[in-house]
C-alpha cells in the first residue's frame, strides 16, 4: 500500500487515499500531491505509545523540550548509578595494556553538526595502524570496515562488545547534548 521514500523517513507515497484508515492513530498525516501520488508526511516523530497523538511534528518544539528533559534526566541517573561499573571498567581497561581508557571519535549529529563521540577502548592502543594490514580483510566491502575475529580487538574488549558496555560513555554525550537516547545511530565523520 505505501513505499518509504529515500530522502525523508517520514514521507509515505500511497496510491489511494480512500484505503487509508483515518482512525488509525499510524496514519495522521498531512497531504501534499505530487502527479500520480499524494505525498503523506507522518505528523508522528516519536514511537511512545502514550505520547502518540499528543505531540507530533505540529507541536515539534515541545516534543523537544520534553525529550531533551527525559534525555537529561535518565543519562544523569544512569552516570550517578553506573559510575562504580564506569571505574572498574577503566581499571580493567587500564591494567590490561597500560593504554588509554576511551576511544573518541568524531560523529555527524542533528542537523549535520560534528561532535566527539566517547566509549570504552576495545582494541590494541596502535589499532589505526594495524587497519592497514588488515583492509585486504574487509567483510562488509565500503566504508565501513569489519572482519570476524579481528586481531585488533582486546580480550576485555570482546566481552565488553559482546554486552555493549563499551558504549555506556555515550551517557556523557547524552547529558551534554550531542546525542540523544532515542534516535538513529550518529555516522563516522
């Protein structure tokens, strides 16, 4: 019935108005016609089911207000409560190769904006360097590089991988607000 369109996530083509069920809350949308389709832009931005229908894309600078509130909010608690595993995971992380305890790397946010992203170190202190011998490897073919038991990648650093614990830093990107806790994935710089 509808096709997602490339440019915007929130723009649905559909063929037929009259098949659109307009007491589906999924279907609050505004019409734009464009030759053989009407366009549709979600008024939705969010998947909160209790907020659904009370904020939408009308009302965008309260939705956010109220997730850059949430979003302060729960990072900080979970800084305060999860700083004893944040210390023993650094000295882990230090005592395993003397290198440093986060990896900073530059991201492209909201709006296109740079920011330094921070994790927990997972790989060798020299794994930039070893990338070179290893780019014959790639698995995933483009930009993104990837290959399965990479070498450079510590032993402490599979486990935290394995549990995502190398991303709890993003907590601090969270709080300072260059990322959020609901949202896409920020792309490599």
């Amino acid at each position: 019935m509808s096709s997602s369109n490339d440019k915007n996530p929130n723009l649905r083509q559909v063929k037929n108005l009259d098949n659109l069920d307009k007491n589906n809350p999924a279907n609050n949308v505004e019409k734009e016609n464009d030759g053989d389709f009407d366009l549709l832009f979600d008024t939705h931005t969010i998947d909160m089911p209790n907020l659904r229908g009370i904020i939408n894309y009308k009302n965008k600078p309260v939705y956010d207000f109220f997730k850059r509130c949430f979003d302060i909010l729960a990072s900080f608690l979970g800084i305060i409560i999860l700083s004893p595993l944040f210390l023993i995971l650094a000295l882990i992380i230090k005592l395993n190769d003397h290198g440093k305890v986060f990896f900073i790397q530059t991201r492209i946010g909201k709006d296109g904006k740079k920011f330094r992203m921070v994790k927990f170190r997972t790989m060798v202190p020299d794994a930039e360097k070893l990338l070179k011998d290893l780019i014959k490897q790639n698995e995933t073919g483009g930009v993104i590089f990837k290959i399965k038991d990479d070498p450079r990648i510590t032993k402490v650093g599979k486990f935290m991988r394995r549990t995502s614990l190398d991303e709890l830093p993003q907590l601090f990107n969270v709080f300072v607000g260059s990322m959020s806790l609901e949202g896409p994935r920020p792309a490599i710089s």
